[in-house]
C-alpha cells in the first residue's frame, strides 16, 4: 500500500472552514476504488495546521488518484487557502491495513 501523511498550514481566516473546503476533494477520493483511507486531523497545538493521512492500494491507485479530475480541481483551489507548500511524507509498506499497536492492547471486557 502507498501510505501518505500530508501538512496543511492553512491561512488562519481559513481554518475554521477547511472541512467544508475540502469536503468535495475528501468525498470524491474516498469514492475512488484504490483508495483505503483518506482521513484529516487538526493539530492541538496549532489550529492552522491540518494532518491528511491517506492510503491507497498499490501505484496504480496512487497514480489514478493524482490523475483524477477532483485531484487537478483541488491542485487549482486549495493554494489559495495556504499559508505555505504542504509537507508531504509517502512511503509504501507491505500491507494493507492498519496494525495493532501491540504494546497498548486493551484486554478483552466484560
């Protein structure tokens, strides 16, 4: 799988809106048949600062995904409601999932 964590500093008029900013983007890639997850997350400590962690299934999915329409309309949109270039890591890992984070397992309840 292509697993991917994106950055955003998004301009601090925009923060509040970025959900709803992105919201067609977000949709229309988990639409997509290669892609796993595609989920954002805002930083604590900064609330101009949005995390996109997303996975797709191999490199053709990942290549379908920054072909796509949606992905061209958000390269044209989205700049305008940044502060700076996103930070991107991408890296592929042999599996297909999330793991268990062995050393917090939660016993079995009652």
């Amino acid at each position: 799988m292509i697993f991917i964590t994106v950055k955003f500093r998004v301009r601090p008029e925009d923060a509040e809106q970025w959900p709803a900013i992105v919201e067609e983007f977000t949709r229309a890639t988990r639409n997509e048949p290669g892609c796993l997850w595609f989920d954002w997350s805002r930083s604590i400590e900064d609330p101009a600062e949005y995390v996109l962690v997303e996975a797709f299934r191999d490199d053709d999915a990942g290549a379908a995904h920054v072909q796509s329409a949606h992905f061209r309309a958000a390269q044209q949109t989205l700049p305008q409601h940044l502060a700076e270039t996103p930070r991107i890591l991408n890296v592929t890992v042999p599996q297909d999932n999330w793991s268990l984070l062995g050393e917090m397992a939660v016993p079995a309840r009652d």
